[in-house]
C-alpha cells in the first residue's frame, strides 16, 4: 500500500501517491481544501459536528415542504486554471478533470475577467432533504421541464439547490410553491 501524501497549492489540496500510475503520470486526483468558513466554524477549527436529525426521506413530506428560495441576484457558471482567484467566492465548486468549475455571482466574475455562460437564479429548497433520498430531483426537474425550464441542481448537505434561467427564476419558484401545495 502507497503512502497518501496531501499537496496543497492555489486553493486546492492534491492527493497523490508516492508512485506512478501505469501510464507514467503520477497519481494526483484533486480534492478541495476545506474552505475557511468550515474551519472557523468550530473551536479550534476541527472538523464541524454534524446535525444530529437526518434529513427528510419521505417524498411527499419533502415536496410539500420544500420552501423555495430565491437568493437575488444573477449566478454565473465559470471555469478557470490554478484555482479560484483572489476576490471571489463560489457558491459552489466543481473539480472537473478539465479544471474547477465555479458558480458565482455574475458580478464577481466580471471584476475578474472569467469568461462565463448561463445566467442564472439560485432557488434553494429549504426542506432538510435526506441526501439518499428518491425522487425530489425527478419531481423538480419534471415541473420545471415541463414548463420549459432548464435546471441545474447542486445538493448541499442540508438543501438542494437549483440554478435556473434568471429571467425565468421568479417563474420557477412559482411552479415549486404549487408543486408543494399540490403534494401536501
């Protein structure tokens, strides 16, 4: 068995063994660092404990309950090399073979200079969803395919969250909130 040796470096820690893969490469997958909000979050910035009630499991229970949120503001999605530049900060990060991908608020991105696609609206869906539950993302993203509407969905450790047309997001929420009282 190699020995793990963590490499840390613009943003992103690095697990890599001591070998070589097969074809010569060695064998460096990235992980993210712990952000520093996690680490300030406990004393002595150990690891945060977590919730002592699990999350919703029950699709009825979670449809009903899932209280859309429109965060405002426009929600971009990026890419960039060497990590995630000084002066932003992601709500959400992706690593991708191909390099991180970022979502963050269009402005941010701007004062940059990262390139970005899709404008988006950031829905979070406050119902304590179980992350090994079935069926919630289905159920969103029919209502929302049905209406036309594209969706991208983050699942957070409490929440889900959904990144939809921002010229549409308003729309969006209102089909979730009749979604949920239809299923209550």
């Amino acid at each position: 068995m190699r020995a793990i040796h963590p490499i840390v470096g613009n943003g992103f820690a690095y697990a890599g063994s001591s070998g070589q893969r097969a074809d010569g490469d060695a064998a460096v997958q990235p992980v993210p660092e712990r952000p520093l909000a996690i680490r300030a979050c406990t004393p002595g910035g150990g690891a945060p404990s977590l919730p002592p009630m699990p999350g919703e499991s029950e699709l009825r229970k979670l449809l009903s309950g899932m209280r859309p949120y429109l965060h405002p503001g426009r929600y971009v999605f990026t890419t960039c090399r060497g990590g995630v530049p000084p002066g932003v900060s992601p709500v959400v990060t992706v690593l991708e073979e191909e390099g991180p991908t970022l979502v963050l608020r269009q402005e941010e991105a701007e004062a940059v200079g990262l390139p970005h696609d899709f404008t988006a609206g950031w829905i979070t869906l406050r119902v304590h969803s179980d992350l090994a539950a079935v069926g919630l993302t289905a159920a969103v993203a029919q209502r929302l395919a049905d209406a036309g509407l594209s969706c991208n969905v983050v699942a957070g450790f409490h929440h889900d969250h959904l990144f939809v047309p921002y010229g549409r997001a308003a729309e969006a929420v209102a089909l979730l909130e009749d979604l949920a009282r239809r299923s209550g």
